[in-house]
C-alpha cells in the first residue's frame, strides 16, 4: 500500500512539475497525427531509405541499395516493411515518434543546463519551427538522427556516463554522417572544461571513453561494410569506409548549391542558414542575447556543448556546397535552447515594463505567424494520390515482373516488391549501369529529368538525348505522360515481352 501510494505521489509530482511540456507533446502528437489522414506522396530520398529497407529484409532480392547512405535509417524501415505492417503510414508514425522525442529532450537538456522554463520554451520553438513541424511528416534521417544525438547530450549532462553518450552519438551517426560532427563537439567541450579546471588527465580520460563508445557503435557497420563490399576493392579500408569514401561528393553537389558567379551569392551562401533560421521562426532572433547574457548562467559548464555544437554545426553546414533549408533541423534543437535563453533571461531581468510589453509584442506576433504558416503545410497535404504515384510509380503493382526494374526514379520502389536497379547517379554512370543491365532487365522505369546537367553543360545534354533514344529503341513503350515539367516513360525489355 505504501509503495503505490509513494508511486502516486511521484507521478503525481512529475505531471504538477512538468505539465507544460506535457501538454505541448499531447497537441503536437494530435495535430500530427491529422495529417495521416491524407496521402503521402512520397518524395525522392525518402523513397530510397525504404527501398534500402526492403533490400536488407529480402537479402537483396527486394528494393535496392544505395552505398553512399548510411545503414540506421533502413534498419528500421526494413523491420517494419518485414513485419508486414503498412510501409507508408508506420514509417511516418515512426518519424513523428522520434519527433516527440527531440521535443521531450530538448526540454530535458535545457533543464538540466538552465531551468525548466528555459527547457520549455526551447522546447516550444523547436515544435513550432516551421522546417521542423514540416518535416516532421517525412521519413528522412534528419529527425531520428538528431533524437540519438540529442539523447546522447542528454545522458552527458545528467548522468556523465560519457561511455553511453558515445555509444548514442555514434548511432546518431549512423543515421546521419555528418552528425559524427558530435564528436568534435563534445572533445572540444570537454577540453575547454579541462582547460578551465587545470585537469589534462580528466580530460584524457572523458575523451577516451566518449570517443571509445562512438566507435564502438559503428563496429556492427563495418563489420556490414566489409562483408558487403570486400569483393568489390582489395582494400580492407576501402571497404570498410566505402560509404563515407564515396559519399563524401554529397557535400559538394551542385545541383543544390546556392551559388552562381555574382559576388552577392558568396554573401547569400555564407550567411545560408542564418537567414533561414530567422524566416523559419523569428522567435530565433533571441540567439544574439542569448549569446550576449551566456556568461551569466550559473551553470555555464552545462550549456558550453550547446554553445559549441550549434556553432560547430552551423560552420560545417555554410562550408559545404550542399545547401538544404532541412538541414537546419540537425543544429536546430541548440539554436532554440540559445534562443531560450535570451528570451528567458532579458525578459526575467528587465526593470522596464515598456521593454516587456515590447518583448511580449514581438514574441505574440511570431507565434501567431509561424503557428498559421505550420498548420497551412495540412492543406498541402492532399486526400488523394498524385496522378503521378497512382499511374506511374505504381504502374506495376499486382502485375507479374519477371525480372528486376531498372529506374532513374526511386519511388516506385515504395510501391512495388521486386528487385529495382537505380541508373540515376550521372549520365555517364546511368549509361554503363544501363547498358550493363538491359538484357536481364524485365523493364526500365525512366525519366531524363531526374539527370542533372548543368545549364551550360552541352556534352550532358547530349549524352542524356543519346540514352533516351538507346532506352526508346531497345525497349518497348508502355506508359508515356507528363506530369508538370517532367515526362515519365515505362519499357517493357523486347526479349522478355
């Protein structure tokens, strides 16, 4: 009798304490649940993760797969695609979870490194940033990645168990690469504090175990690594890091730079995701005081891997080529927690009730213009398939495929259980692995625009007319529409009609 009504009483203390964030997690979760409702027209790199998926829960006989990507991601894809459970509408569920998830640690971290109010104001900034909200609907690695990174943060600050932090950081990473940056973050961190205390050894010692615990959640990946690409080089290291090796052109891919030859695109590049944080929540314009006051925190120790991981972050994202407004959301828990903070602490200190007033304006306006623009992204959302994804990309659902599929367009993978061959890299690529690959092809699944040339490239463009007349006159036509911009052909292999 005493043990339940001691556990009534410390449930009782949690909801009274934590109530906020408690209702904040409930609205989100019911709001974005609503959106399940309509149709998720897949789009191109969420369509990829699930065929990766399937590949690895068929043995390779089901989906395909992409090396440049890492394995996390697929990993749970593929259990629920296996499990039989609807692939779709389980794989966004899935994604709002760990969603829920950013949004509760978020609030922790900032608790522990501040006050609770901090942590829910942050909190609150996250759930209603409209990147975030937006995507929280899309099976990407963004969201999921971050949730072990930010778990990781957590553990360090509230346990200091530096071994397990590692192991979750590196399984962060292994969802998203570039989110090995965690590394660099915490060593700095922990440096600095050394530095301050005069411990060299402490230092050592912390950074053996987190870097300790992040390798040793990337051993089962190598292990992958070697085992599925040691044929293919005579490198053992080669094999090992082959992902990273040949996903490292992704930071540099022109097709999503931002800049052109004009002086004023350098200003716009470096300067990329600053401004895209302020025209996703104005409410973040609170980082400059919370960079201002930082020194005031009497718990200063705690908010430095804050601190330094949004600048560490921020500084690798504005260095490479490939610029995404999504990229945002893996440094966007550590801008609110800033911001947070600079609302919270100007706000709590000023002696004038005009600069409240003004605060209190600023802060109403934001919330009511960014909560409108997040809950228009429902209306984006249609009740109704595309044209596009009921005609073509399930083209050959309940049809007999007799062999695998090559494709320049991942979607259809989604939809269909059977053996893709993606021939979309680059011209040149999609040209060897075609010719390659036709005569046991049961059929080619094509789409010039999914090639990037660039504008004055004239040998791509040619390149690019060639195969589509190779594809036209080795194959035979059975679908051919265009929807918006681009046009979308199906070919059945002759020999095997």
């Amino acid at each position: 009798m005493k043990m339940r009504y001691a556990l009534k009483e410390k449930v009782n203390n949690f909801l009274k304490n934590n109530y906020l964030i408690i209702i904040l997690v409930i609205l989100f979760f019911l709001i974005k649940v609503a959106y399940l409702s309509k149709a998720h027209n897949v789009i191109w790199d969420e369509a990829v993760y699930m065929g990766m998926g399937k590949y690895l829960f068929s043995s390779g006989n089901i989906g395909f797969w992409e090396i440049v990507r890492p394995i996390g991601l697929p990993l749970i894809l593929g259990l629920i695609w296996k499990s039989g459970l609807n692939y779709l509408f389980f794989s966004e569920f899935m994604v709002i979870l760990f969603s829920i998830g950013n949004i509760i640690l978020t609030y922790m971290i900032g608790k522990k490194a501040v006050n609770k109010k901090v942590g829910f104001i942050a909190s609150l900034m996250l759930a209603i940033t409209s990147v975030f909200f937006l995507y929280t609907n899309y099976i990407l690695t963004e969201i999921p990645s971050t949730f072990f990174i930010l778990f990781g943060i957590y553990i360090y600050l509230k346990k200091n168990n530096l071994l397990l932090a590692g192991i979750l950081c590196g399984m962060g990473a292994l969802f998203r690469f570039p989110q090995g940056i965690m590394l660099v973050s915490v060593i700095l961190a922990l440096f600095i504090s050394s530095t301050i205390n005069k411990n060299i050894t402490s230092f050592l010692k912390k950074s053996f175990l987190f870097t300790t615990g992040f390798l040793f959640a990337h051993i089962p990946f190598l292990i992958f690594n070697y085992f599925m690409y040691n044929k293919e080089t005579s490198k053992i290291y080669h094999a090992l890091f082959r992902p990273w090796i040949l996903g490292s052109w992704a930071q540099f891919n022109p097709a999503e730079s931002v800049i052109t030859y004009k002086w004023t695109s350098y200003i716009y590049n470096i300067s990329y995701y600053v401004i895209q944080l302020f025209k996703e929540n104005t409410l973040l314009i609170f980082i400059i005081p919370g960079l201002i006051f930082r020194k005031k925190l009497q718990k200063n120790k705690s908010f430095n891997i804050v601190i330094l991981t949004f600048f560490i972050y921020l500084f690798y994202f504005t260095y490479i080529l490939n610029k995404q407004t999504r990229f945002l959301i893996v440094f966007l828990p550590y801008a609110c927690l800033i911001a947070a903070y600079g609302f919270y602490y100007p706000f709590l200190h000023s002696k004038k009730d005009r600069i409240r007033v003004l605060i209190v304006l600023f802060v109403t306006i934001s919330i009511i213009g960014v909560v409108s623009r997040d809950l228009n992204y429902y209306n984006w959302r249609v009740k109704e398939e595309l044209p596009v994804a009921r005609d073509y990309y399930k083209f050959f659902v309940g049809k007999e495929i007799k062999g695998p599929i090559l494709t320049t367009d991942p979607v259809p993978v989604v939809y269909v259980d059977a053996k893709f061959i993606p021939f979309y890299f680059s011209v040149d690529l999609g040209y060897n692995i075609y010719t390659e690959e036709k005569d046991k092809a049961f059929a080619v699944i094509f789409s010039p625009e999914s090639f990037y040339c660039a504008q004055n490239d004239k040998e791509c463009k040619y390149q690019l007319k060639e195969l589509s007349k190779l594809i036209k006159n080795e194959n035979y036509l059975v679908f051919s529409e265009i929807y918006g911009d681009r046009a979308y052909y199906i070919y059945i292999n002759k020999n095997l009609k």
